[in-house]
C-alpha cells in the first residue's frame, strides 16, 4: 500500500488487532483500498437479503463442516464462525452489549466445535453454532423480524421468505368456554397458508470469489470503499478474539 497498491487481503484481516490497526492506518495514509476476503458477503443468498434484512431481533447460524486438517492450527472461532460473525455484524447496526460462548476440542488442540450467543444493545440476539467435525456440511442462517422470517441456504444460495398476511385473530373464534376454532372461509388450504406468505428466492449462483474478485476490481475502479473495509474485518476479528477468550477461561473439558 505503500509502493500504491491495492489490496485485497483474506480473512481474518490479520493476526492480532494491532496488525489490523497498522493496516487500516496505512491504507488511509495512502489513500490505498483495503478489502478483507469475508467471502460469504459475496454469496447470492446474502446479496439477495441485503435490502430485506431490517431490524433483525433473533439471528441463527449454523456452519458445520467435515474434518478437514486445514485450519486447525486455529479454533474453530478464526477457522469458521468468523464468516458469520462478519455476517451478522454486518446486518445489525449496533454495538455488542454482551457475549456468552462455550467450546471444546474434539480433534485438533484448539476449540472445534462452538456455541456463541451475542446481545446487542438495541435487543437484537444471535445465536452462532460451528463445528468442524461433523458428517456433512451445513451453512445455514435464519433472520427473524417483525412478522417476517427468513431462511438462507448458503451452499444452495436460496432463501425462503415467510411474510404474515393477516392477524390469526380474524381467521378463528373463540367461545365462552375458551374453545378455539379456525373460521371456515370456503377457500380451502391450511391455517398457516392463510396466515402466513411464502417465496423462495433463487439468488444467483455465481461463485463468491468472482463475485468477490469482480467487486475488488470495480472498487479500484470507481475508488470506491470495499464492502468489507478494513474496519469490518477488524471488527469481527475483535468480535472472534472475546470469544475465544470466553471459552478458554471457560472450558467444557479440563
């Protein structure tokens, strides 16, 4: 950044927060573009939800993968759930007011399987299980907010978009004893069907990484500021550091 290049560097950004900060520095002296390889930001299922996601009060992810020996020099918190840290971070504007974690070595030295529970403090919650030994793989996340849900498949890149229609109140009745009956209206179908709206989206299906790469170029181009900037690959690595701290000092097996 230096000499005037422009770099794209993999996640996590770097090694420790200092290393981070000497980057962003450096990048912002030079006028030089920093983008960090989060490359999940890059899925079309999350693409696809970017203008949909509003104030998300309970987010779940799920990564689970196969062993595989790459990565586990590190927990499995820098080696996987990183990408979602990032994820979510990214969706919920707010600062982290706490975190609970708990993990535990099955394999390698380190943590590879985690849970991760993060309060913000505008009350949204998440909910982030990883795993690197398990029998297949899962990449998962479930956004819930005022009347809407969705669920994103990141290795299928759809999304399925459950929208409430109308209040249950106005399709069933109650009477005096407290017994509750749905209204038959004549139209056919379930209770949910009416109650709730469902699409699935198929998003696009290009590989990440060209998606990723293409955006690169384009920010050069355009000198236009990364999708994920040096600041928020930062972020979500202090995010994995707490955590890891968390579940050291809090192992499951001693």
């Amino acid at each position: 950044m230096r000499a005037g290049c422009d770099v794209l560097v993999e996640k996590p950004i770097t090694a420790t927060l200092k290393e981070a900060d000497g980057l962003i520095h450096i990048a912002e002296k030079f006028g030089r573009i920093l983008q960090v390889g989060h490359i999940e930001r890059f899925n079309g299922a999350i693409q696809a939800i970017q203008d949909l996601i509003d104030q998300p009060l309970f987010i779940e992810c799920h990564r689970l993968a196969p062993y595989n020996p790459r990565g586990t020099d590190v927990p499995v918190i820098l080696d996987l759930a990183i990408h979602d840290l990032d994820i979510v971070l990214g969706f919920v504007h707010s600062p982290i007011r706490a975190i609970g974690a708990v993990g535990a070595p099955i394999i390698s030295k380190s943590a590879d399987i985690g849970n991760i529970r993060i309060e913000f403090e505008n009350g949204c919650v998440a909910n982030i299980t990883v795993s690197r030994v398990s029998a297949k793989a899962t990449r998962k996340i479930r956004f819930f907010q005022k009347n809407c849900y969705f669920s994103v498949d990141l290795l299928n890149k759809t999304v399925d978009v459950f929208r409430k229609k109308v209040d249950i109140d106005l399709l069933t009745r109650t009477d005096k004893s407290g017994y509750t009956e749905v209204i038959n209206d004549g139209s056919g179908g379930s209770l949910l069907e009416k109650i709730v709206d469902y699409q699935r989206i198929i998003a696009d299906q290009t590989e990440p990484l060209r998606a990723e790469l293409a955006s690169f170029i384009e920010c050069i181009q355009m000198n236009r500021t990364p999708l994920v900037s040096g600041r928020e690959g930062r972020r979500a690595l202090s995010a994995a550091y707490r955590i890891i701290k968390i579940i050291r000092e809090n192992p499951i097996f001693s």
